[in-house]
C-alpha cells in the first residue's frame, strides 16, 4: 500500500484522520414521482412567463428554498434549515408578517377538505385551537397557526439572538406537535403539493395508493364521487 510523508506524518496516522463535514450522508436510490416531477416542471417553467400567475412565482419561490435546506455543506447547520424552510413556507402566503400569512396558509391547507387522499395530510379542521398572548392581546389560532408562530418565533430568534432553534413543538392534540424541522419540512412539502393541485395538476397532492383507488373508481365509472382539490 502506498502512503505520502507529510511533514515528517503519514496520511495513515490516527491524527491525520479528519471526520466527514457534518451532515454528510450516503444518499440511498430514490424513486422520483414521476407525475409530481412533471407538475413541479411546469408550474416552475410557467412562472418565467411574461404573464404568469402569482401563486406560481409563490410555489417556484418555496422549491426554492425548500431545495437550500438540504444543501449538503458542513457550514449549513439545523439554524439554516430553521431559516430555509420558514423563508419557503412564507413565501407560499405571499406575505412578509406571520400574523398575516396564517390565515393566507389556513386557507391554502382547507382546500384539502373532505377530498380524497386529505387523510395523508397534517391539517384538520377538527384539531383544536390555541391561544397567543402578544402585547396583552390574545387571539385564537388553529393548530396550524400555533405552530407556525412557533416556527416563527425559532426563526425570529436565530436571526436576531443567534440562538439555537427548539427541536420540539409541543401542543396537546396537535397534529403539528413533534420535533420542529421535520414538521417544517412536511408542512412546506404538503402547501407545495396543495398549491400544484390548484394550479391545475390535483394528482401531484395524492400519494401513490390514492391514485391507484382514483384510478380504480375511474375504471368503475366511480371517479366523479371522489372530490379532488378544486383548480384556482
């Protein structure tokens, strides 16, 4: 075997053996959607267009931003991903304050009632609401709200404090409780997929056993009972 003398050391000596950068992985062999890959495609394509729709500039902001936070880079910490996935979810309401995009996104994630395939999403308008105390004002949020005030409240803390982000949401009866970033990740993944439904592709927001029960009802010449996310 042959080795190099670096100043009087061996490449093979112990303190010469440098760990990976963090966050450094051996990715597996994925299979890519090819039905959302398609729609992402076109609505990404479609914002460049002299006339496009806002909410396609909204969905290519988030991808975006969505793609940064796994940006494979020892110098890219959880604060970034924090950070990232916040800027992605922001851009989605079209809004710059918290306060007023929680409704924009409410709404966004209500499209999803009563539809097929809603089950394999976060969202519930039977989750319970939580109170926010801001300027000895308190105001009732969803589920989603509270968490996305949490979200903020990370994001407001590693940019102004450079603090670390709290790992866990906890909030009874929750859907959105658990640990912050993965929660994040999944919300930005499920607007995302929303939004490419009401831009016209509603088989990009079902995942793979919905379609096949889609496709199975259509056969049957049951399709038309099965709501889809209705286009914008």
């Amino acid at each position: 075997m042959n080795s190099r003398i670096i100043f009087g050391s061996s490449i093979y000596d112990d303190h010469m053996v440098h760990a990976a950068p963090e966050g450094l992985v051996v990715m597996p062999e994925l299979d890519l959607d090819p039905e959302l890959m398609s729609a992402i495609a076109e609505v990404v394509m479609a914002s460049f267009a002299d006339e496009n729709l806002v909410i396609e500039g909204q969905v290519s902001s988030a991808l975006h931003w969505h793609a940064r936070t796994w940006e494979n880079n020892e110098l890219h910490t959880a604060s970034d991903v924090v950070v990232n996935l916040k800027t992605a979810i922001e851009a989605l309401s079209g809004e710059h304050q918290t306060r007023s995009g929680i409704p924009v996104l409410d709404g966004v994630y209500s499209a999803i009632e009563r539809t097929h395939g809603a089950h394999a999403y976060l969202w519930d308008s039977a989750s319970p609401h939580f109170p926010r105390t801001y300027r000895e004002t308190t105001t009732d949020y969803s589920a989603f709200g509270n968490w996305f005030w949490h979200l903020a409240d990370d994001r407001n803390m590693i940019v102004h404090s450079t603090a670390a982000p709290e790992s866990i949401h906890v909030a009874q009866g929750s859907p959105f409780e658990g640990p912050i970033i993965r929660v994040a990740e999944r919300v930005t993944r499920e607007l995302i997929k929303i939004r490419l439904a009401q831009l016209g592709h509603p088989r990009a927001a079902l995942t793979t056993t919905s379609r096949r029960l889609l496709d199975a009802a259509t056969t049957q010449g049951l399709g038309d009972q099965l709501a889809l996310i209705s286009p914008i």
